[in-house]
C-alpha cells in the first residue's frame, strides 16, 4: 500500500517546524513534535550528521556481560521474532536501559541497510545522540512509541520506521528496549503489537527466579491464563507492593510510580492467606480474581502463551469460588430469554444492551443453552480485549506469512471456530471503525477469506453481539457504523442496571441461597445489600457475596459489621430509596453523593472510589474535572 499520504503530511510538518518554526500540530503525533523539539532545545542541528560510532569489540563484550540477565531473558524472543519477521525484511532490535544496541537479528538485507545509519550493535540510540527515534523516545516517554520515516529526527534515518518498547524490571526500573524496524517504504501494521508482546514474555521471565523477600502473587480474572505472560505477577514486602509486571499493575489501574506506596489492604478486601484457601482473592471492587502464591505448577510452551485466548469456560479449582453462578432470571427476563431464543433459532441476530456488570455474557450463554445449537461452540470474543493491531488477524484468520511475526502454520480465526455454534461479540462497540465495514461483508455474505489469501468458507453461526456502549450516541459521532448496527440489531434486548430492578431484595434472597453455604443473614445486614445502588451491577453484588462467603464460617450468622467497607459506609444518597427516582435524577443523585465521597476522603480519588465501591476511572467520569483538580 502507498505510503504517499504519509511522506507528504510528514514532508509538509518538517517545513512548517524547521524552516518556518512552527508546531505542526495535529500533522505529526504529538510524541514526535514534543520529540523535535527536546532535540532542538538540546541544540541538535537537523542539517548535521548524527555524531556515533560503534563501541570496540571489547567494550561490546563488556557492555553485554554486565547486562547478562537482560540479554538471557530476551533471547527466546529474539530468536523467534527475528525468524518471524526477517520474511518481511525487518530486523529485531535489543538494547540496554540507556538505549546502547546490545544485539540486531533479522533480515540480513535490512541488517546491512539500518547499519548504514548506524542502527547497529555498539551504537547508542538515545535522543540526545541521534535525535527523534523509537528506542531513544520510548525511553524518554516510558512507553510504547512507533517513529515512521520523516517522523526520524535525522533526514537519513527516514529510511526506517521502527516500533520500541521498554522493558522493566519486577521493581519498575527500566532496564532495555526492544525495538522492531523496517523499511519505511512499507507498512508495518503489527510490528508494535508484537514488540509489546514480546516484552510482556521478557518482564514476565524476571520473576522466574522469585523475588528473594517477597510474596509472589499470582492472579487474573480467567484462570485459564495464570502461567501465560498475561497474568497479572505482584510482590509484597511488609504488607506493600513492590515489585509487578505490566498486567498485574493493569489489574489495578497501577502504573510504576506506584510501586512502594500501594499497599495490600488498599488492594484487596480479604487477606492474602485466602488465596491458599480458595484459590481466589477479591479486591475492592468487589472482583474475583484467580490465582496462586509463587511459581505456577507448570509453564506453557512460548508458543502456546503468544496465543490469542479463545472463548472457551475457564477451568478452576472446586476449591475456588465459582465468578458465574447459574443464572437467575426473574419473570420479565425469562420471558425476553424466550423472545430472544425465537430470533436466534430463526437465524436472526441478537443484540444485548447494557451496563457493565448486568450480566449480558450470562444471558448469552442461556440464550445458547436453550437455542437448537446448544451442542455446538459457543465462542466469546471481547472485542474490546483483542489488541486492535491483531484484532483483524485474530479475527478472520490469517494464512502463512499474511504479515510480519505470522505463525508459520496460520490461524483459522475466532470465526470459524463457531462453525455450526453461537458466536458471541462482546463489547461490540469498541470494535475498531476501520473493521466494521469487513465484519459488515462477512455477515452479510457468509464468506470468509483469510488474511494473506486462501480458499473463501463458508460460515454457519448464531450470532449475538453485545454492548454497553449507546450505538446511537456512537452512531451519531461516526465512530460505530449505522450499516452494520441494522445487521446485527434484527432483536435487541435491553438489561436493565440493578439499580432499576425493582424486586432487588429477592435477587439478593435468590444468590444468598445459592452462595450462602447455610449461613444467615440479619435483617440489618440483608436490608443494606438490598438497598445499595450496586453500580457494578450483578456482578459486583455476586463477588459482595461470595466474599462474604468465604470471610465466614458454615452456620455463621453475618450482620452489618461483616459487610465491606463501602457497604457499611456507603453514603445514604447510593441508598435504595432513591431506586424509585428517574435514571437521569438517580445519576444526578450518585454523582452529588460522589463529590460528597471526594471532599470526605479529602480529596483522594483512590479512597473515595474504595468507600464506593467503583472504580477510580468511573468517579473520573461522573464527577469530571473537580476529581482531577482534587487529585
């Protein structure tokens, strides 16, 4: 494909900023402008050569021992990536935490190309040496960055685009970057999706060995990953988090600062020896979360961890507390599962709509189990989990050597996998626009053709899709297509939030009997879960639950002192009584008691989102800009 528009934008944006000393804001990304103009306060001349030569041999040598860890915990990623993506003549790069090259694999052609700039072994890619780069920018910025051609700060280095990563340590100290490179006259559409995956495989290999003093914990919300990269790794020393991988940060809304201030108590309602016990920790929202302490029983193959997940029921102990109870449908909902059962076995789509939390992958798998397809898969694909640079491949399926770091043997695709079953689209609406219109012939057609070529399939499923987005709100600002929202929208079923449920007492009754192992609940107790506005919904009221469960002993009674924290302080105004009120006024209501929530924890976003039991990134959102200027 045509790079044109890119060099002409990229082309246009130097002249404004060299020659005439403007921003061209909005022409370039913001990381490579806010980068142009770090090298030019630094007093780097753009019309000059870049000043580097490669170490000697020796001090090579010697940089690379000291660096002994890094460079044994990056090897199986080198090796594979750089026989992955030589075939599309890219080159895999490894340096050290101050961007020196400690190792280049790949295409030997481009290997000679990048070593006429001197993107080589031995020579350091920092900004303050060779300006605007991936390795020297994702250094500075402390993330991912991509740089394309005249993006380089250096005319000659515009023969490159290149996508780095950093890597950290346990303790969130940056040790090294992997960057992946090419020829900028050609597109590199997953090169930055694979240098992040290859990074979280080398963070995930430093705690291998254990963390000398620390507690490892393990977890993730699907046990099925524990053991792969994407599990979630923290140490605790003292009773505080010191040490994690990218993942288990994420789990949190953690970043590397964080760690050495976070403790365990501020992360999770029950304490560490649960795990052990049951296999599970719940953390203060109200989520269950699988795992173990220390090394995991066994590891999976590379190969098999670099794998998209498919949507099969994740495997757990018998010991550890079941995320999905059997669900229970009042009247109105058993009436709408039958309504929507009709459509389905009729070959019609279905749409559920809702918030987070209201239960619509259970009411899918009902509606599956009840639908003339129930002895077929039924495949789950979060639409918003896939990483958008694969979501095509992962998607559709992809032939051999489809694009750089493709599996040698290809990839059938989430789709086929429902051959004959239900396909299941989570979160519908944040599917990437420029993959709609794809999705949209596939539906329509009935036809799939692999990435890279391939026989055209035909394609046989149920399809229901899912969302808690407002399609029409998405609809109106261009971002979800209106073609494609009247394919799959032939039903829709909307699930209401459980704070419009108004029999929520009995829902309260109905889990506590399946959850409550023959303990009671007093009056007070009962009466304080059934007024609560539960703003996760369900799900977070069935982890209430359960923790409840597992913090109690058989035949124990609970009463309001053995509630979490943020149900017994729960402001009056999240209080059930407001449940009659409209949804406009009730969300008017829990915002003002939100602000309450912030200015009685002083200020603190994190404390305030703990007494509520939501999310930090839910208060950012309701109560807009006054959270940011307390915070």
């Amino acid at each position: 494909m045509s790079q044109l528009p890119l060099q002409h934008r990229v082309g246009n944006a130097r002249r404004s900023f060299f020659e005439r000393g403007a921003a061209p804001i909005g022409i370039v990304p913001d990381t490579i402008l806010q980068s142009w103009q770090r090298c030019l306060r630094g007093g780097l001349s753009v019309h000059a050569q870049p000043d580097v030569a490669p170490l000697p041999d020796a001090r090579l040598r010697e940089l690379r021992q000291r660096q002994e860890t890094l460079w044994r915990l990056a090897r199986p990623e080198l090796d594979g990536l750089a026989a992955d993506i030589a075939v599309a003549g890219s080159i895999v790069l490894l340096t050290d935490e101050a961007g020196w090259i400690l190792d280049a694999e790949g295409s030997p052609d481009f290997l000679d190309k990048a070593g006429r700039v001197a993107l080589m072994p031995g020579v350091r890619w920092d900004e303050t040496s060779v300006g605007t780069n991936a390795i020297g920018t994702a250094i500075v910025e402390g993330r991912s960055v991509e740089v394309r051609g005249g993006e380089h700060y250096f005319a000659p280095h515009g023969i490159l685009t290149c996508s780095a990563t950093p890597i950290f340590d346990p303790y969130g100290q940056r040790v090294g970057v992997l960057d992946i490179s090419g020829d900028a006259r050609l597109q590199h559409l997953h090169a930055r999706v694979l240098a992040r995956q290859a990074v979280a495989h080398i963070e995930h290999r430093y705690f291998d060995a254990g963390l000398g003093d620390c507690e490892v914990v393990r977890l993730h919300h699907d046990a099925a990953l524990l053991g792969t990269a994407r599990e979630g790794v923290l140490g605790f020393r003292g009773g505080r988090l010191v040490a994690a991988n990218r993942a288990g940060l994420a789990l949190f809304g953690l970043e590397h600062g964080d760690l050495g201030r976070a403790s365990y108590e501020a992360l999770f309602d029950v304490p560490l020896s649960r795990l052990h016990d049951d296999g599970a920790l719940i953390d203060r929202q109200g989520r269950a979360l699988y795992g173990h302490l220390g090394q995991p029983p066994a590891r999976r193959s590379p190969a098999a961890a670099t794998r998209m997940p498919v949507a099969a029921p994740a495997r757990v102990s018998a010991s550890a507390p079941r995320l999905d109870p059997s669900p229970l449908f009042d009247a109105a909902q058993q009436q709408a599962l039958a309504r929507a059962c009709r459509v389905l076995d009729a070959q019609l789509p279905v749409l559920l709509q809702g918030e987070t939390g209201t239960g619509k992958e259970v009411f899918a798998r009902a509606l599956h189990r009840r639908s003339t397809r129930a002895d077929k898969p039924f495949v789950a694909v979060n639409c918003a989990a896939l990483p958008e640079g694969l979501i095509e491949a992962e998607l559709f399926g992809y032939e051999e050597g489809a694009f750089t770091g493709a599996r040698k043997t290809g990839n059938t695709g989430l789709l086929r996998q429902a051959q004959g079953g239900v396909l299941f689209l989570d979160e519908i609406g944040d599917m990437p626009l420029a993959l709609q219109p794809r999705l949209l012939r596939v539906l329509q057609e009935r036809t799939l053709s692999p990435l890279g070529g391939g026989k055209p399939v035909q394609l046989d499923f149920a399809l229901i899709c899912a969302t808690h987005r407002d399609l029409d709100e998405a609809m109106a600002a261009g971002t979800f297509r209106s073609d494609l929202y009247y394919r799959i929208a032939d039903h829709c079923v909307a699930l209401p939030p459980l704070r419009a449920n108004p029999d929520r007492a009995a829902l309260v009754r109905g889990l506590w009997e399946r959850l409550g192992e023959g303990r009671q609940l007093e009056a007070v107790a009962f009466d304080a879960l059934a007024a609560y506005a539960w703003p996760g919904n369900v799900r977070q009221l069935s982890a209430c639950l359960r923790t409840l469960v597992a913090l109690s002993d058989p035949g124990q009674v609970l009463g309001h002192d053995d509630l979490p924290s943020y149900l017994r302080d729960a402001p009056r105004e999240l209080r059930a009584e407001q449940a009659g009120a409209s949804d406009r006024g009730l969300d008017a209501i829990e915002t003002d008691a939100m602000r309450d929530a912030l200015a009685r924890c002083g200020g603190n976003v994190a404390q305030a989102a703990r007494l509520l039991g939501i999310s930090r990134s839910t208060l950012y959102r309701r109560v807009g800009n006054s959270a940011r200027r307390r915070h």
